[in-house]
C-alpha cells in the first residue's frame, strides 16, 4: 500500500473514530456531543462511453443535470470527475471517463429516492447505458 494510501486511511480512521484534528475523545462508553444532523447521502457513479463508441459530453452532461437533477435537487450536489472500470454484461472489461454525482439531502425528504431512479432511468435511456451504480450512506452534515 502506498504511504499516501496509508495516510488517507489513517486520517479518514481518526475522523470517524472522533480523535486528532482538535476533537476530544471521549471515554469508553460515553456518549460524545455530536455537530450537525443526520442526512443521507447518495452518490450516483455515470459512465460517459456509449456502446457505439461515442461518448457523452461535456455539454451532454451539463444539460442532463440541467434538465434531469437540478429540478429534483435544487439545492445543489456534487460533480466529481474521474476514470472508471467495470465489467460489461458480456464480460469485457471496460474503462472510461466517469462522473459522480453526490446529492445529500435530509430524511424527511420522502421524494428523495423516486427522483433518484428516475435520475438514473433517465441517464440510461437517453445515453444507452447499461446501469449508473447508485450508493447509500448516512452523513453527519452542517452547514
């Protein structure tokens, strides 16, 4: 494992235990005050290579979040961008330029998940996509 590896780890292992970074630890068996509320968080992982060999562009994208995620989540999310991999239905490995969207948004949000696979049904029908991984967490959030 490289050491900027190791270090990612170590710092993301303090943060979710509660030490370094000037936060107290608490003792064991002790409830810690926590900042911020629960909300959940969902990353939706888009791939941009089309079964043709075109790919979605850059103005694809923007009207795609235009269109399809900025009226279900109007206060906002996160576009990440990166290189991506996955195995095809048919077997072959395939690598491409990859977006990520992170939308975190409150529990009580009861429209939340129907928007989001619509979000992706979209994306798959208009760009002839296989799947956009979808990922569920809960995050302390404050703003």
């Amino acid at each position: 494992m490289s050491i900027s590896r190791r270090v990612v780890l170590a710092v993301t292992a303090a943060a979710v235990l509660g030490v370094g970074g000037g936060v107290a630890a608490a003792a064991p068996g002790t409830a810690t005050p926590a900042n911020g509320e629960l909300w959940k968080r969902t990353e939706l992982y888009f791939g941009t290579g089309k079964p043709d060999g075109g790919v979605v562009s850059e103005a694809d994208f923007a009207a795609f979040t235009a269109k399809d995620v900025t009226p279900r989540f109007p206060d906002g999310f996160t576009q990440l961008e990166g290189t991506g991999q996955y195995r095809l239905e048919s077997g072959e490995i395939a690598r491409e330029h990859s977006i990520v969207l992170v939308i975190l948004y409150p529990f009580d949000d009861r429209d939340a998940d129907t928007d989001l696979e619509h979000i992706r049904t979209d994306y798959k029908n208009l760009f002839d996509q296989e799947s956009v991984l979808r990922t569920d967490s809960v995050e302390r959030v404050s703003f």
